[in-house]
C-alpha cells in the first residue's frame, strides 16, 4: 500500500530540523509579551508591541529593532514561571515545523532573575517538553556584548559555579559594531578551559570579515553565527569550508531583508548563496521566531523558492545540522540514520516538485 501525497508545504513542515541559532526571547508570541506586561502593570498598548514584531509592522509604519525588543521582554519577564511559559510555548510553535532539537541563547546579565533561578526555570520547562513532545532543547547563555568585558567574565564565572547538564556552551549577541569579539577574550578562555563550547555571533550587520576571522583564530569557536562578509576574503573563505566551520545562517537576517526587501533579488545578490557555492558548511536557523515573523519550515522553504537550492541540498543541510550540533556523538549518530531515512520517506511521497529557473538552482553537495 503506498503512502499518502503531501504537498511541498508540508514536506518543509514535517521532515526533522535542527535549530542551532534560536533566540529564546525572539520567540516570544505577541499574546505573551502582553499578558507579561498586563501581569506587571507595565504600560504597553498593543500598538507599541506590535512595532517590535515584522508581521505587524506594516500596520504600524514603526519598525523597532529585535535587539530593542528582547531587552524589553527581559524587563516583562520577573518570575520563573514565565520563562516555562516562554519555552513551553517556543516548544509548541517549533514541533508543529518538524523541529526535533534546539540549542537557544539566552542573555543571563539582562534578567531580572538569577542565572541560578533562570536555568533552573527553563531545565524544568525542558523537561516537560521532551516527555510530551520529544523535542530536545538545550541552553546557551550568551554574552549581552554592549555591556563590559567584566559583566561576560562574571557570566562565564555563574555558569561554572551553578553548572547544569542542559547548559552546552557560551554565545555572544547584540550589536558588534563596537564590540568585536576579542574584546570578550576572557570569558571565552575561562569557558573553554571548563570544557564548554563556543559559538560568536560575527559580521553580523554586514560588517568586515576579520570579525570571523578572530572569532576562528583567536578565539577558537567551534561555529560562527552568521558570518556572512567571509565571502569578502576568497582565501579565507576556502580555508573554513575545507575545515568545515559551520555557519549558523539565518534567511530572515533583518541586515539583509532591509537592503533586498525585494525577495527576487536574493538569487543573485544574498551572501547565503555565495558561502553555498565556496563549500562553507552552512546550517539555516531561525534567529528570532517570532520577532522576525519566520519558522523553521519558512526557513527551508526559503532557502528553496528564494535562494534555488533543491531538496537534496536540503538534505545536506540537515545532516549539517545534526553534525554541527553539540548533542553527544551517540544521539548525533543515531539522527543521522533517523533522520535522513525519514527526509527521504517524505520526499517520496511528494505530489509536486519545487520550481527553480536553471539560471537560479544551486546544487550545494559540500
């Protein structure tokens, strides 16, 4: 008896994902920054949240930084019960997309609560995620880069004190462009000298390769987040895609959205495509969910309709995914079976076949 068809819409919503690069507060819904702010008595209409959220923005002709809107929502979240709420719901939105493992950063020196209070908030909601759902989530904090070199070190120093099995690694976010990562030298020595894994956001904004670069050499990530001006350097370039460096590469980067908001440019001018074509070992994420009005199966559907590559580059994508992953090695071995028998049962079932212009179709077999 054959399998029933299913529509492409629904291949990018069921075959499994990993999300390496998910912001824990970028998923936030819009109902929940609300109800925060009505249980606080914080004034905020819904207009003004609404001006934080892309789906919303062309109703309200004001478009707020994300980076605006997750400081907002630390100061709304001040109990631990509403971090449960936040990833149970997180949890909700990325099972529906086929998502099966999520490593989200969180920006411990922004709560209103302490990093002890907030792990433990969270490893209580993953808990009861994985026995409903079994989607596995794991924590990385994350260095808040506008603040000083010594507010990370103190982080680092938390994290060791208070450590949790569910907490992998240290992140760094926010704007870069004063802040480049070796100024945060420290806290990554003293994390890596605990044995814990690195990860930086770089040349985020558009911003020159050498921030990768150092982020590479100086202070031995083990992924770059986003990362994309590499492409600049040729040499350089070739260099990480024979290493395999993995990017965490994000569709949606709103750096990008603004200079193309025209979909049809990004065949031929996105840097997604060029790190692709130099055989970067490129992984699609999320970034902030909701904040940027994306999913995991809109990430992968763009990387097809918007970007050109077909569905087995997907499929190399996902398998990246799970490599690049800081899962142990046992589970990652297991997903690697599981996972590519299960993409390709469903793309045997498909009823129709993605469109790309032979000028457009990308063929990334890294």
């Amino acid at each position: 008896m054959s399998s029933p068809s299913i529509t492409l819409d629904q291949f990018y919503h069921q075959f499994p994902k990993a999300d390496l690069h998910y912001h824990l507060l970028g998923g936030v819904r819009l109902k929940t920054m609300l109800a925060f702010a009505d249980k606080y008595h914080v004034e905020l209409s819904e207009f003004d949240a609404k001006c934080y959220y892309r789906a919303h923005q062309g109703q309200t002709g004001i478009a707020k930084g994300g980076i605006e809107a997750l400081t907002l929502l630390y100061q709304l979240m001040r109990e631990p019960e509403d971090y449960i709420r936040v990833l149970i719901e997180v949890a909700e939105d990325a099972h529906a997309c086929g998502v099966r493992y999520i490593e989200t950063f969180w920006n411990p020196s922004d709560t209103e609560l302490t990093y002890q209070q907030v792990t433990e908030a969270l490893a209580k909601a993953i808990d009861c995620v994985e026995q409903k759902m079994g989607l596995i989530i794991r924590l990385i904090p994350s260095i808040n880069r506008e603040k000083s070199p010594e507010v990370a070190v103190e982080l680092v120093e938390q994290m060791i004190t208070f450590p949790h099995p569910y907490v992998l690694g240290l992140g760094i976010d926010y704007k870069e462009h004063q802040a480049p990562v070796e100024h945060f030298w420290k806290a990554y020595s003293l994390a890596k000298q605990h044995d814990l894994k690195l990860t930086a956001h770089c040349s985020e904004f558009g911003l020159h390769w050498r921030n990768v670069e150092t982020g590479i050499e100086l202070i031995n990530v083990d992924r770059i987040d986003h990362g994309y001006t590499i492409i600049d350097n040729p040499a350089l370039t070739e260099k990480y895609a024979q290493q395999g460096i993995p990017f965490t590469v994000i569709p949606s980067n709103t750096f990008y959205y603004k200079k193309w908001p025209d979909h049809r440019d990004w065949a031929e001018k996105h840097p997604i495509r060029d790190m692709a074509k130099a055989g970067l070992n490129i992984i699609p994420c999320t970034d902030d969910w909701h904040i940027h009005n994306t999913t995991s199966a809109n990430c992968y559907r763009v990387m097809v309709e918007d970007f050109g590559f077909d569905l087995t580059s997907l499929r190399h994508m996902m398998i990246n995914s799970i490599e690049a992953s800081w899962a142990p090695q046992h589970v990652k071995t297991r997903w690697l079976t599981e996972w590519a028998l299960a993409f390709d049962s469903l793309r045997s079932c498909l009823s129709e076949q993605p469109v790309i212009t032979e000028a457009q179709l990308i063929k990334y077999r890294r």
